[in-house]
C-alpha cells in the first residue's frame, strides 16, 4: 500500500516521501495517527509540482552553490520546543525540521538527505552539516531553546546533561539485594531470655498435669 508520510517516521522514510508499506501497518499505525495519508494520484501529483517549484532555488552549480553556502553561514535557526528540566526534548527537531526552516527564512531549498545530523534531541546550539553541492559542505548554527525561555550557557548545559546521565544509570543499576541480618549481642541476649522464658512455661505446665 502507498502512502504519503506526513511526519518523519524511523526506518520508513521522511515527511512528504510517497513509500509503500503493509497494510496493515499503515490502516493500525501510520493513518491512525496522522503519520501518513493515502497516496491518490491528486496528492501525489500535488506534491511533486511543489518539489519541482523548490527545487528552482536548489544549487545546480557550483558557483550557486557558492553563493547558497554564503547565505548559509550567516544564517542562524532558531527553534523553541517543549523541553524537560534536564534540557531533554519532548520530541526532536529533525533533518526534515531543519530543511523546512531555511525554506521558510531564506527561501533555499536543501535536500533532507543531504542534511548530515541525527535528530537533535537536546536543547543547545548546534553547528548542522549540509552538503549544498559537492564538495560544498557549510555549517549553519542552529539553536535548539526551551519554549518560553532562554538558553543556558554552555557550561549550565553541560551540567544539564550530566544529571540526566546520572539519572539514567542509577535508573538502570539494579537495586541492591537485602543482606542477611546479623544478631548482635543485644538481639541474642534477647533470644536467649525467650528461649529460657518458653522452657520455664513447658516445666510449669509438666508439674501441674503431675
């Protein structure tokens, strides 16, 4: 079955790909939750006439590319996303994220693909690799900020991510096992008396029967 991916989904594709899949996969998963829709003749028709639009302000040249590269590094992206108090994204700012940003304020059209990042999972400033033309390679500053706020300087960033480090292994250390209790002279002296106390019982209860 082929469906048009909505969002980026792992080990499938990115948004705006026209992929094929099981069935059943894209009617209990994808179409469920809006990742995907069926690709009709119209909507894939649709897509392709904007990608051949975009794709006049792609490089097709070195010397574009040059200039391309140019405005890039004087290009800063900013994205402010919901994030925890450790600095971790609820969700991630991806290739695709990335590309639809410099679209929307630079009017450059950057192949996904040619996006050199892993989905960006942190908040933080981030020197994104794109591959504008062979052997044209730029990186464009990008930050990453908590929705509503500021970002931490590096070093907060750094202590940030240290605790959510810390946090994750002492989750994953299994707990210790509870260790053998040792009667001390105390607890013994105890026992002792208790033991005496039931004897003395057993001997009172012998004499009456006698």
């Amino acid at each position: 079955m082929e469906v048009i991916l909505l969002e980026d989904v792992d080990k499938v594709g990115l948004r705006g790909d026209v992929v094929s899949v099981a069935r059943g996969y894209a009617r209990n998963f994808l179409l469920p939750r809006r990742l995907a829709e069926v690709a009709s003749d119209a909507r894939v028709a649709e897509l392709r006439k904007r990608e051949a639009q975009r794709a006049r302000h792609e490089a097709s040249n070195a010397e574009q590319a040059e200039a391309i590269a140019k405005t890039l590094r004087e290009t800063v992206l900013r994205f402010e996303v919901k994030a925890g108090p450790t600095g971790a994204l609820f969700g991630s700012v991806t290739p695709t994220n990335i590309a639809d940003e410099i679209w929307r304020t630079r009017k450059i059209r950057v192949d996904r693909r040619r996006i050199d990042l892993d989905n960006i999972k942190r908040i933080g400033r981030y020197d994104v690799p794109i591959d504008v033309f062979q052997d044209v390679r730029v990186e464009v500053k990008t930050l990453v900020v908590p929705e509503g706020g500021e970002l931490p300087s590096d070093e907060e960033l750094e202590a940030m991510e240290a605790a959510e480090i810390a946090e994750q292994k002492a989750a994953a250390e299994p707990s210790a096992p509870d260790e053998e209790f040792e009667p001390g002279p105390a607890e013994r002296a105890v026992e002792s008396e208790s033991d005496d106390f039931d004897t003395d019982v057993e001997v009172a209860a012998e004499e009456q029967e006698l």
